[in-house]
C-alpha cells in the first residue's frame, strides 16, 4: 500500500530509480498517476520520472511519449531533454537527438550531453563533427576516460590511426570499473591497428 503524501513518494521514486528497481518505480509514479496526487511542475516531474523508469526497463518509445509530456509542463528542465536525447540516439533518430541535446546544453552546460552529441555524430557519419566534439571537451579540461574513447574511435574512422591508438591506449589505462565492459573491444582495436 502506497502513503498519499506526495513529497513521501516523490522522495522514493529517484531512490528507487538510483537502485535500479525501476518496476517498482513505476509502480509507486503509477499510483502517484491514478490518485492524481500531482499537478502543476510536480507532475511534469513525476512524467519525467516515469520516463526514466520506462528507459531502464528499455521501453523507448514509451519513454519519450513521458518526456514529451514533461517537457510540455517543464519546458527549462535540462536532464529531461538530455534524457530525451539519450531515448532518440538510442532510436537511431540521431538529428532530433541532437535537437533535444541543444536544448539542454543552452540551459545547462554538462559534460555528458556534450558526450552524447558526440556520439549522434557518430550515429549519422559526421565523425568530424564527432572529433570536434571531443576535442572541445579535451580543451576544457575532460579527463573522462569516455571522451578518450569516442575521439579514439572517431580517429580510427578518419584513418588517423597512431593518435587514435594513443587515445584509446589512455582509455584503458585510465577506464573504471563502469567502463569495464568496453576494454576488451578496444584491446582488439589496439591489437588490429597498433
């Protein structure tokens, strides 16, 4: 049985989120729905949350028809149009992905849409685009061992291999264990082009 206070729930949810129990998020937004307990900027939170939820579980397109709902009622709110973004790139509809990312660049400059930008390049072939991406986050100071790797792969796309080499080299040296998944397949790349 769910409380009927709002901010109890509202609390919950991104905790449940976080934990990756997003069954049990959607159930607890669900309820939070049906009761109608939110209203005003709440519910284009808990529309937002919903669409969370729905993209851990992989249901994209259902996600972005909740993003579209919250950003209907909270149009400023830049990780629900970088979370729109992350749902189209992952549709392969790259250039409205990159819209959606504009939008939360302008209204917050953040290291992960830049990366994510980054990426659609990629999606749609621009690896020019995609290198100049990297690179302005490199100028600004990035160590994330991701920018490493996405500038390596978009070199060894242009034919620059030695410095993708050493680009890709620095990822392993520096990846963590949430990275862990993308060593081997670059090892390969080293071991194809080094």
């Amino acid at each position: 049985m769910q409380p009927n206070d709002l901010t109890l729930l509202v609390l919950r949810v991104p905790a449940l989120l976080k934990l990756g129990r997003n069954q049990e998020a959607l159930g607890t937004i669900d309820y939070v729905l049906e009761k109608g307990l939110a209203t005003g900027q709440n519910l284009g939170y808990i529309y937002a949350a919903k669409g969370n939820a729905l993209t851990g579980m992989g249901d994209h397109e259902d996600a972005l028809n909740y993003y579209r709902k919250s950003l209907d009622i909270v149009p400023a709110e830049s990780k629900t149009w970088y979370s729109q973004g992350y749902v189209l790139q992952k549709l392969g509809n790259y250039e409205a992905a990159l819209d959606s990312l504009s939008q939360a660049q302008e209204i917050e400059d953040n290291e992960d849409t830049k990366l994510l930008i980054g990426y659609c390049y990629m999606g749609l072939e621009d690896y020019s685009k995609a290198e100049q991406e990297y690179r302005s986050m490199l100028e600004c100071g990035s160590s994330n061992p991701l920018v490493y790797h996405g500038l390596g792969l978009q070199l060894i796309l242009l034919e620059e291999l030695d410095e993708a080499c050493q680009w890709l080299q620095r990822f392993i040296d520096r990846a963590e264990k949430e990275h862990a998944h993308l060593v081997p397949q670059v090892q390969q790349i080293l071991d194809k082009y080094s």
